[in-house]
C-alpha cells in the first residue's frame, strides 16, 4: 500500500482540546477540580493499616488526575511552542502551571506520607502496587530530602511566578530573536532554525557569519540572559542545598534519575579522559578539508561543496525505511505521529526553536516538533524525534507516573534511531565521497551528543558553584571560554566570540543537569549497537524490552536485563572504543580532497 503524502505543516492538538475556547477544556479544569476535592478525602484514611484495597483506590485517583493535569498543561505548552509570542497563549499557559502548582499542593498529603511510612507497612502496600511500584519506591529515596507539608506547599507556589516565570520569559525573548546575514549578495532575516542550516553548510564565509550573527544577538542581551540564568541557580542552591540538603546542585537531578552521584562522575571524567578522540577527528577533518586547523566555526562543515537536499516525503521515507529495516513496529509507531498530524515541521516566526517531542499521556500518540528545512540534518533530526515518539508508544502499556524513561534512558530510541539512519543511507549510498561525508557526519552527531553535552554539564557544575560564590555573568563567560579551550586543546582556532555562546543553551535553563543524559544516552547506545552487529535478530527483543519498560524501574535495573553495567567503569570505555573502531575506519579511507569536493572554496 502506498504511503500518504505527508507535509510538514502544522499538527493538529485536537486529540487534546479545540482552543482555549473550547468547553471540553473548561469541563476538563472543572473535572480535574472535583477530582482532587474527592481525593482530599482520603486523608483521614491513610495509616499503616490501610486496606489495600484502599490503597489501591488513592493510586488509581492519584494516576487520573495526574493524567487530566498533563492534558491541562501539556495544551498550554503546545500552544505556546507553536507561537511563543502569541500573549493567549502566553497567559493560558501561566495559567495552567498556577492549576498545576495548586492541585499538587492539594495532593502533597499523599506523597507526604507515603515517604515517611515506616518500612515494614511500606513493603506490605508495595507488594499490591503492580506497574507504581517502582514510582513509590522512587519517591521514598526523596524522604531524606523532603520538608514540611507548609514549606513544599510555598516551594511548589513559589515555582510558578519563580523559576518557572523566568524560564517562560527567556523562551518568550530569545524565540522573537531574528537573525541578519548575507546570503547570495542579499541581506536575509531569519528565525534561528532558518539559520541553522548556514551553520551546518558548505560555505566557510557563510558559516562564520552564521555564528557570528547568532552570537551577536544573544550577546547583545548577555547581561539580561545571564542574569536570569543565576536566579535560576540561585534558586536551585537555596531550595536544594540550603533547605533539602542535598550534597551538591549535580546530586539533585542525578537523584530524580536514581543514577549514583560516582556513575555520573565517572561518566563526565571518561568524557574528558578521552577528549583527544574528538581532537583527533577535528585534526584529520582539516587536513580533509584542506586546511592546518579548523576554526570552532568549521567544526560540523561537510566535506562536500554540495549538500543534497530532501523533500519531506523522500525524509519520511528514508526514516521509516530504516525503521523497518530493524522492527516493523518501529516504523509503524512512526507513522503514526504523522497519520494523525502530530507532527509540526512548519517554519514561522515565533515557533520555539529546536525540536522535541511531547508525550501527554500513555492513552494519546506523542506530539512532535521541528522546523523542516530539506537538509541531511532535518532528516536525522526527523528520526530523533520519533525515535522518542516510538519510546513512549511502547511504554504506553504502564501508567501516566512510569511511562516516561528516566532522563538517562529517555535518549536511547532517538539515538539508536539516527543510529539506524545512516547505516540505512550507507547501504543505498555508493559514491565514496558521499559516504565519507555520512561517516563523518555521524562522527559529527557523537561528538555533539557526547562531548559537547558533557562539558555543558561540567560548565553547569562550575557555574552552580561560582555564582553561588559571587560571580558575575562575566565571570560565567570567562568560565565557559577556558571550559571550551579544555575541550578543544590545540585542534582548533577558537574565537573569543564563543565565550557567550552558553547563555544561548535553552536545557541549562529549563532543566539543569538534564545534557549529561545526551552523552549517557548516546554511549548506551554505542554499546547496544556493538550487541546488535554481534548478535542481529537475537538482540532485537531485548532492545524492545529496554523501551517497553518505560520509567517502570530503575534505568540500573533496565539495563541489568540488556547486560549492562552501569557501575563498571569499562562501560562507558567502551562506548568510547566503539567510537575509535568509527575513527579508525574513517582514517583507513584515506581519500584525498580534490578541487571542488571540499568545503574549501572562500576561505
């Protein structure tokens, strides 16, 4: 049967609600509403002998009206990343996580208790939890962190108009940034995605001036930018550190991934113990170019002068096809988000920039977004979101509180599915030249997957802890330039421009901590796809356990069952080894750049 023709236009969130007009979401609030007014009444009867049966009705109440909140909010956020200067959708969204922070608080008492029950009760209500056991057992390694049913109250309210408020102001100023450059003899003005494309392009000029543009724009509102990034960490160390007590800034996210304190270090020190294989690659990517040394702005440019490009169809294809080519049910999970125009690939202004995709919940096929521009890139990005479309569909058999991965698993479908990308595109592809460029290009996505997300994080942990101590926003830009002069030694021309590029970086403001999970995610994949090319069909189920399992365990206990080890120290080497054998073959090709194949031409 022939595929639809899809376009990337905008999605429809119809499966949710109509408008911010529409009655189903009033009757929505108000369901939500009486929903907890119900649940309230079981306050009086939570005890340590509970009936189970009682305990079964709270988790069954506590689940429905999570789900009704994410309908609520998740409509909000939709709305707004279609538009984020759109002032409904701007208030309706303020709004709906002000609904959110209050019912939580009305709800608190539940969650409140269940971390200080003794064990041995706790265990017996365990034992009856089915697919929230796992959420219950995460919340309790909270209780040595959490305070007083007042003071969790005011934290949640205070979010709202707090921290919340501040990340909604930087996505509302720096999506209505627009971007001047010269294109062709004519000067252009584009939205940050219409400009990424330059950044990733054949021409060096053009490059330059892309990077250059963008950070002069984020540069024009450092002060602002940086500030706000400090109130955030400020923030983040008075409520976690001083009142919670947490160990460390770092210690906070790696608990809500119940990933070790020492994995995550031992993870970010591998990072930077094997920083020379990136070195390496930009080193010989020069000489393939043409050049002594690349400059930072030269970093992901294509070794071929011309780039092809992709209809949206020919994308969607290419895509599922890979899909396929490992599980049917990977492509069919796909194709959904398409078939029920869940996907916006549009490019406007105001959109919010980046890609992502959205899981609402488990009963509701994901909502991806992106800004489709015909590049090789819009098509790895096209298969990273719906990797993660995929991820959730499978984990849609548990429950609103454990489909979703912990953030270091929340990677694997994305990447193992860009993964399965190029290897599909290398078995169609035969001109050397054009494979070279594919290999790299997947050389390019793990050294912006792995390293560059790590030293983000090892920025973050130094920015915590120097704002904390005084710094200015200055000083923070100091700190990410030697940050980036770490990471790149000698094997590239940095420019000092570069020293603004972190307030430009959206996931240290919204979720601090959460880049680390890019390089967890992209290195388990390394090691899954080393089992796939060993094992081929015998591996398949296990992979699909891994995502079906959700966030209903623990991402240690997940991957147990895969043959993973998180605590081995050889783990994360051997995503680093896998990433030499990639080197290596590209070294072994030993193609010379001729006249006309390489990005060389103006520079």
């Amino acid at each position: 049967m022939a595929m639809p023709a899809y376009q990337p236009g905008r999605w429809d969130l119809g499966d949710l609600f109509g408008g911010f007009e529409d009655p189903a979401l009033a009757l929505a609030r108000s369901r939500v509403d009486e929903r907890v007014a119900a649940f309230e009444g079981y306050r009086g009867r939570l005890s340590e002998t509970m009936d189970p049966e009682v305990f079964r009705e709270v988790l069954e109440a506590y689940s429905e009206i999570a789900a009704e909140v994410n309908r609520i909010t998740g409509f909000a956020s939709l709305k707004f990343s279609e538009d984020t200067q759109d002032r409904l959708a701007q208030a309706r969204t303020a709004d709906a996580h002000q609904l959110a922070a209050e019912l939580d608080n009305r709800t608190l008492f539940f969650r409140l208790w269940w971390k200080a029950l003794a064990s041995g009760p706790a265990d017996r209500l365990l034992s009856i939890a089915g697919d929230l056991r796992y959420w219950l057992e995460a919340l309790r390694l909270q209780s040595p962190y959490t305070l007083s049913e007042p003071e969790e109250k005011i934290i949640n309210l205070k979010d709202v108009t707090g921290a919340q408020a501040l990340i909604t102001l930087y996505d509302t100023l720096t999506n209505r940034y627009t971007f001047r450059v010269r294109v062709d003899g004519v000067e252009r003005e584009l939205t940050r995605g219409e400009l990424d494309p330059f950044i990733r392009g054949p021409d060096p000029d053009l490059r330059a001036a892309a990077y250059q543009e963008v950070h002069r724009v984020f540069g024009r509102d450092e002060g602002v930018l940086g500030q706000m990034y400090q109130a955030l960490a400020r923030d983040w160390h008075s409520e976690n550190i001083g009142m919670r007590k947490f160990s460390s800034p770092i210690a906070v996210r790696n608990l809500a991934n119940d990933i070790p304190d020492d994995v995550i270090d031992a993870l970010l020190e591998s990072c930077r113990a094997n920083g020379d294989v990136f070195r390496r690659y930009f080193r010989l990517k020069a000489r393939w170019l043409g050049w002594d040394r690349l400059r930072r702005y030269d970093i992901y440019a294509p070794l071929l002068s011309s780039q092809p490009t992709f209809a949206f169809g020919e994308a969607v294809r290419i895509v599922l096809d890979s899909f396929e080519s490992f599980h049917p049910r990977l492509a069919e999970l796909a194709e959904r988000v398409l078939r029920e125009r869940h996907y916006d690939g549009e490019v406007r202004k105001g959109k919010r920039s980046g890609a992502f995709c959205a899981t609402i919940t488990p009963g509701l096929t994901p909502w991806v977004l992106q800004s489709y521009e015909g590049k090789g890139r819009n098509v790895g990005t096209l298969a990273h979101e719906l990797g993660h479309a995929v991820h959730s569909q499978l984990a849609s058999g548990h429950n609103v509180l454990t489909q979703h991965p912990a953030l270091p698993l929340a990677e694997t479908a994305s990447t193992f599915g860009e993964r399965l990308l190029v290897d599909r595109l290398l078995q169609t592809v035969q001109d050397p030249a054009l494979r070279r460029d594919l290999l790299m290009g997947r050389m390019d996505d793990s050294y912006a997957t792995i390293q560059r997300q790590a030293f983000f994080a090892l920025f973050e942990r130094e920015a915590h802890e120097m704002t904390r101590a005084g710094a200015t926003v200055s000083d923070l830009s100091e700190a990410y330039l030697a940050n980036l002069r770490e990471q790149f030694g000698d094997s590239l021309e940095l420019s000092d421009e570069f020293r603004v590029e972190w307030v430009s970086i959206p996931h240290i403001y919204h979720t601090p901590f959460y880049v680390y999970a890019y390089a967890f995610g992209q290195l388990l994949v390394l090691a899954l796809y080393h089992q796939f090319r060993q094992e081929g069909a015998a591996f398949k189920p296990r992979y699909l356990r891994i995502l079906q399992a959700g966030g209903s365990d623990s991402p240690e206990k997940i991957l147990k069952s895969a043959g993973l080890d998180i605590r081995d120290h050889g783990f994360w080497q051997g995503g680093f080894d896998v990433l030499q054998a990639d080197l290596k073959e590209l070294e072994s090709l030993a193609v010379e750049a001729t006249p006309g194949d390489g990005a060389t031409e103006g520079r």
